[in-house]
C-alpha cells in the first residue's frame, strides 16, 4: 500500500515561477514522509501522548505542512502580500 506522498513522482512538484538553476534545486513544494511523520509525532506529544489517534495526528501534519510549503512557494514566486 502506497502512502499518500509516495505516489507518482509528478505530484511532487516544486515551486514553477522562478526559472533559474538554483529554483530547480530546491526541495519540492511538497513535505516528505519524514518531515511528515516528525510532526505527527510532535502533535502527539503536545496532546500528552494519548494513542488511537495517529491517523488525526498524521492528517494534521500533512495539512500543516503542506500549507507551510505553499506560502513558503507562494513567499518564493512573490505571489504573497
């Protein structure tokens, strides 16, 4: 079973305004399943250890980081005020 990150390579995409060499070299605009599972862990940890919730601690994350990236993309293409 794939995790939602893994799947094909053109979903992973990284910031397209900027055309130089260095833009094309920075990480993708996308969190790796690492950075991912770091934050989850971290959430877990702020709500006092408690288990059974993983998959909200996992979705939090994605989302959080996700929306991190994109204003870091958006900061980069100078597409934010």
């Amino acid at each position: 079973m794939k995790l939602k990150n893994e799947t094909e390579p053109s979903q992973n995409k990284q910031c397209e305004a900027a055309p130089s060499e260095e833009a094309r070299l920075q990480p993708a605009a996308t969190p790796s399943h690492e950075e991912i599972r770091r934050r989850a862990y971290e959430i877990h940890v702020e709500r006092g250890g408690v288990h059974g919730q993983e998959v909200d601690d996992w979705l939090q994350a994605e989302r959080e980081l996700k929306t991190k990236y994109q204003k870091a993309c958006r900061a980069k293409s100078g597409g934010e005020s």
